[in-house]
C-alpha cells in the first residue's frame, strides 16, 4: 500500500505497534500525525518536520482527542487514514481488580478510539479513507486475567462494525487487526491488580510477531480493504474454535493461561486446593 502525500494519524504512536506503525507510513510516503501522553518521547523519535507532526494526547480524555484531530487538519488540511492505536492492557483476576483498573482499559481502549473517530470522520469521509482499530484475539474470546481488556477490545469491535455498516453507502472504509502476540510494550506497562504498572512479561517477546511486521500487515491489508485481519494461526485457530467449540476452548484457554508464568489463575487454583 502506497500512502504517497496521504495523511496518516496514528494514535500511541511513541513504541510498540504505533511506533512501527509511523515508521512505516513514513517509508510509503505518508504525511503522518501521531500522539501520545510523552510528547518529550514522541518527539525523540520523530522530528517534527512538514511531514511530521507530533501531538501530546491521552485519548481517554475527549478534549486531548479533538484537539489532535484538530491539530492535524490544521497542518495538513486532511485526513486519509486514522489508526487507532493507543491501548493498555491488564493481568489480574477480575475478584481481585480494583473497578478502576476496568474503566482505565475502557477509557483508553474504547473510548479513545470513540472520541478520535468522531472528531476525524467528517474530513475521513470527504477523502474517502480509512478507519482502523487496532484490536486483539481478546476482542474475539473472552481471556481471564484480562477482563477489562477483553472487554473493552469487544467493545471497540462492535463499534467499528456498526459504523462500518452506518458507513456503507460512503467510500469509508472500516477495519480492525487482531495481532495476536506481538512484541511490543503493552504488557510492560499492563496494569495490575490495583492498577499499578506490571513492568514486565510473562512471555519470551523474541518468540512473537515483531512489531514492524504488524505494521506491515495492517497496511497491506487496508490496501485490500480487508474487514479484519487475524494475523497468526494461532489467534485464527481460536477465532475457529470459539465458534463452533466454545466450551472445548474454555478449558483450553483457561489452561493455557494457567501455564503462564505468575499466572493470576494459580492463585485461584490454589486457594480452592
């Protein structure tokens, strides 16, 4: 996908999927505009230039949103592409999470993408762009430890498939990608029981999908105008089985999950041992 002169906003964009995301809407030739709540990180990365414009934004807060948006058309007069990026996630037994933690994903997660897309869609629908989501396999199956993840990736899913089909007499068009495990920072800084930071992972990340390939993807996929893409056979193997085998993958999510390292699930296991 050639992005020649078109304008891409990329939100969370100063690591992980967003970083490479910019990266490599600069190398199709893109105009891009990215956000994150570092604006001192963001701009290490990226230069601002005249294609490159960098805005501090927490997309949890509606006026950060409107103010990137507007940022953006200010200095580009258009909008082709909006990639919704920014999230966080969790790792903590849903009896044991503070409600915080929950609305915090949901803020982020969900209604970051909400307040960017209502902000953009009008100059999106004059350019006839694109609208991408940046979900997951927990936005397909419900993963323990993770509710408030998955349920704010659920939550994204389903908003993006309405408007996707409020939009179908336009030239809009609406996508979301599921990466699977990818390596990136979003478990680092994944919230914990009481929604403190995690710091770490519990999976090797030289084993994942690298976050540059992700990229790659997404924008080949959008070229495509794919509806979703589900990137690893793995995360395709349980979109599968969550389907027709949903209590088959209960057990089998639920063991897989207790086989992490720190599982939350130990826990729970051994306090009814």
């Amino acid at each position: 996908m050639l992005l020649n002169n078109k304008v891409v906003l990329i939100t969370g964009a100063s690591s992980g999927i967003g970083k490479a995301l910019a990266d490599e809407a600069l190398k199709r030739g893109a105009r891009i505009a990215l956000c994150a709540r570092n604006l001192e990180k963001l701009e290490s990365l990226y230069s601002p230039s005249a294609n490159i414009l960098c805005v501090s934004a927490d997309v949890s807060k509606e006026q950060d949103c409107k103010h990137f948006i507007a940022a953006a058309i200010e200095k580009y007069g258009q909008i082709d592409l909006l990639i919704n990026n920014a999230g966080i996630s969790m790792r903590a037994l849903f009896e044991e999470a503070d409600l915080s933690v929950l609305q915090e994903l949901m803020n982020v997660n969900f209604w970051g993408t909400v307040f960017c897309t209502k902000y953009a869609l009008d100059e999106i629908k004059k350019s006839n762009g694109t609208i991408i989501g940046i979900s997951s396999i927990a936005g397909y199956r419900g993963l323990p430890g993770r509710t408030g993840y998955s349920a704010s990736k659920f939550a994204m899913q389903g908003f993006l498939e309405a408007l996707r089909t409020e939009l179908l007499q336009t030239q809009v068009h609406v996508m979301w990608a599921a990466p699977g495990f990818t390596s990136s920072n979003i478990r680092n800084v994944a919230r914990s029981a009481n929604g403190a930071t995690q710091k770490e992972t519990p999976l090797d990340e030289g084993k994942l999908m690298s976050a540059e390939k992700c990229a790659k993807i997404i924008y080949d996929a959008a070229y495509k105008k794919k509806r979703t893409i589900v990137m690893t056979m793995q995360g395709k193997l349980t979109v599968f089985l969550n389907k027709f085998f949903p209590s088959l993958l209960d057990k089998l999510v639920f063991n897989h999950f207790l086989k992490e390292a720190d599982s939350p699930l130990n826990s729970k296991t051994k306090k009814k041992g």
